[in-house]
C-alpha cells in the first residue's frame, strides 16, 4: 500500500483544522480539492425514494485491491503517514465528536454541519481501487484500523454511524461483482449526494451466533426471497442501501445487497442505550424479492472472513474508546484529594487503572496482529477471533471501573464516563457490522 496521498491529504487537513483562517471558503475549497470531495449534504429519507442505481452491462472483470509486502513479523510502531493519520482523525474526533457527544447522544442524530466535515476527509475514496475511481492499489487495513480507534476516541456512537457507509463500501469493494460494483461505488463517491449504506447482521435471538441465521434467502429461479427480521442496524431510518446477512439453505449464509424502496421491506426505530448518535434500529423483510445478482460477490465470498474483518472493526472502536477513559481517569485520580491525599494513591485505585491499560495493550497488540495479517492477505480468523473474545471480555468491565474511578461523578449525564459504560457494553455483544 502507498501511504502517500493519504498522508498528504491528512496533513493538509491537519493544517486547515490548526489555522484561524481554516473555515474561509477559499481554503475550504483548497482542501476539498486536495481530498477530492466537495461539501456533502447530510442524509435524509427525501433521498431513499429517489435515488436510481443503474445496472451495469459491461463484461469485465471485478477489481480489487492487492496484499501489501507479505512479512513474517508486524511491527507495533505506526509509520511516520500513520502517526500523521492518527493526530489528525484524533483532532477531528476532539474538535467535532467529544465536543458535541452529549448534545448528539440525546438527539441520536448528527448535525450536517459534522457529517460534512467528516465528508470532506475523503474516505470513500481511500477504500476503492484506483481503477474504479478511488486512489487505493493495496489493502489498508491496518491504516483503517487506525481510524476507526481515533475515531471512537472521540464517541464510538458516532464514529460507528459515520465509518458505516464506508465499510459498506468496503465490502463491495472486496468482494463485489463487477456489475456490483458499477453499479454502486459511483454512488459513495458521489461528491453531491453520496449514498447512506449499512450492515445488517444481527438478530434478536439469545445468544446470537453470526453463522446461524433466522433470516432466510430462499432461491425462486431468478429471484432470492428474503424473510426475517434484522436488529441494532445503525442508520436504519436513513441508509438507502442494505447489506443483509441471511440464511441460503444448503449454503450457509450469504449478504444481499437490498435497496431501501423493496417492497416487502420496513424499519423500526430502537431506543438503545448505547451507540445512539447510531441510530439503531430493525429490519423487517416480509417476502422481500431482489434479483439473483443483488446476492454479494462470487465464487470469491468468504462469509467467515467477511465476520473477522467486523471484529477487527468493532476491537478498533473498543480501543478508541478505552484510551479515551484512560485519558481521563489518570489526571482525575492524580488531582482528586481525598483524605488528604490524591486517590491514586490508594492501591485499589492505581492497581484498577493498570489493569486498564494492561488491558487495552493486549486488546491492541491482538487487534493489530490480525489486521496486519488481513492487510497482507494471509489467514487472520484465529487472530481476530482472540482479539474478539478479549474485547467482549475487557471492554465492558473497563466501562464499569471508568465509571467506579470518578466515583459521584460518574454516574451524571454532565460527564462522559456513563456514556462510555453504555458504548461499551454493546461492544460486548454488537461483533458484527462493521468491517473494515
């Protein structure tokens, strides 16, 4: 993978962000020029009615993006265009997502003006091949992984809303027709009106398994019928795009491409407790009927692989957000004084803060193996699975001890750590969806 172009555009976004001058209209448009995006409008249900995906007749075959260098070791060190990359999706995060958390959470909807922000870094255009339109030769997993953690370490609920439509995109990306493809790309790159996609995988059953399904595709001649009901799938009100995970028998499970005007198709708003700048909410499929080619990929679909590059996803958001509470908590324990002194000098304390981090760097060295061996295209499912288990693990006790450390405080809707709690107690369960 070439970093260079990413790099560039990162660090000329990282200058407008610093500069007093930044939000004047003719640098604004220096940049956009510079990331290839303009200022988009924000989703809306206007657009699920009229938006038309053209079918493709060309006969080619379908691009993807190549390994990087094959290595026997991955080193922990980001490079000098990942460190550049991580500062500035980190001062994004700070400026547009911790600043306006609260505000969102309670809205479970985000401004356009932070949707267009967000727009304008260009990131649809950093998961398509050069030959579709993007500026990508190799797989950038590891980078991507990078800017999910930043991300979240702002708000996970948010920055899950905001990466779907791009891991979306990723997907068709990786294992896409040709005719699947051209027919969508064009859509998330388009720089007035770019489409809002989503995944849906999860199932409100006990204990869900992603490899046993209730919703079922059944084939009939040209036609996949859907039926079932699909939970906690963000964007659910506004995506004009689906991709479905269902049961085809004597298969196993498949995606399907479903575009949001089907006729048999219906969401539903969830009140969540967690992730609600995400707006969470169901699907329900009654006889849903999509063409053959709207199943996802070829011959080339690999579902298990599809589930690993989710948990890689959902470990990065997990780290964004643990790193944010150890942000906090370690200042705050130094300069809490009670009984005249700070709290971290009580044992109970310091050791619960380092098992925090002690925690999070197993989290991260598990996350960043597998993705590493993703990038390179080498077999990660082992790999992405431990990180899973020590995610669903870890990520929710951490929760609970971020809000036991500001003691009082915690508890309060003034301060982030009750928000963190909520978020991470679905990373617990919510391992499918997002995939980098």
């Amino acid at each position: 993978m070439s970093d260079t172009p990413l790099a560039k555009m990162f660090v000329a976004f990282n200058n407008v962000l610093d500069s007093k001058v930044g939000t004047s209209l003719g640098l604004r448009k220096w940049v956009e020029k510079i990331t290839y995006q303009g200022t988009y409008q924000g989703a809306n249900l206007a657009k699920k009615s009229s938006r038309l995906f053209p079918k493709s007749n060309k006969q080619s075959s379908a691009q993807r993006l190549g390994d990087v260098k094959k290595s026997d070791f991955f080193d922990l060190n980001l490079t000098e265009e990942q460190q550049m990359i991580h500062q500035t999706i980190q001062q994004f995060a700070s400026q547009y997502l911790r600043k306006n958390a609260e505000k969102i959470n309670v809205d479970c909807a985000i401004p356009e003006e932070i949707v267009n922000e967000f727009n304008a870094l260009g990131l649809p255009y950093y998961a398509v091949p050069e030959t579709l339109g993007g500026v990508l030769s190799d797989k950038a997993t590891v980078t991507q992984m990078i800017i999910a953690e930043g991300m979240a370490h702002g708000d996970l609920g948010m920055a899950l809303a905001l990466l779907t439509p791009v891991n979306t995109l990723n997907a068709i990306t990786r294992w896409g027709t040709v005719a699947q493809q051209e027919r969508y790309i064009p859509s998330f790159l388009d720089e007035q009106n770019p489409v809002t996609a989503t995944i849906a995988i999860n199932e409100n059953v006990a204990l869900f398994d992603p490899f046993v399904l209730t919703t079922k595709a059944v084939k009939n001649g040209d036609t996949y019928i859907l039926n079932g009901v699909k939970a906690s799938v963000p964007l659910v009100n506004t995506a004009e795009l689906f991709l479905i995970a269902a049961e085809v028998e004597g298969e196993g499970p498949a995606l399907f491409i479903v575009e949001s005007s089907s006729d048999g198709l219906e969401v539903e708003a969830q009140n969540a407790m967690g992730l609600r700048p995400a707006a969470l909410g169901n699907i329900i499929l009654k006889e849903v009927s999509v063409d053959a080619d709207a199943r996802l990929g070829d011959n080339t679909f690999d579902y298990a692989t599809f589930i690993s590059y989710a948990r890689i996803g959902w470990c990065s958001l997990a780290m964004g957000t643990i790193q944010a509470i150890l942000d906090e908590v370690i200042p705050y324990a130094n300069n809490r004084i009670a009984f005249g002194e700070p709290i971290s000098h009580r044992q109970s304390v310091a050791f619960m803060i380092a098992n925090i981090r002690i925690e999070l760097d197993g989290i991260k060295i598990l996350t960043q193996r597998a993705a590493a061996l993703a990038e390179q295209g080498k077999p990660f499912q082992r790999e992405a699975y431990l990180a899973a288990v020590a995610c669903q693990e870890y990520a929710m006790n951490i929760g609970t001890d971020g809000v036991q450390l500001f003691g009082g405080i915690g508890f309060m809707r003034d301060f982030p750590a009750e928000r963190w709690y909520r978020d991470l107690r679905a990373v617990s369960w919510c391992f499918n969806g997002m995939h980098l």
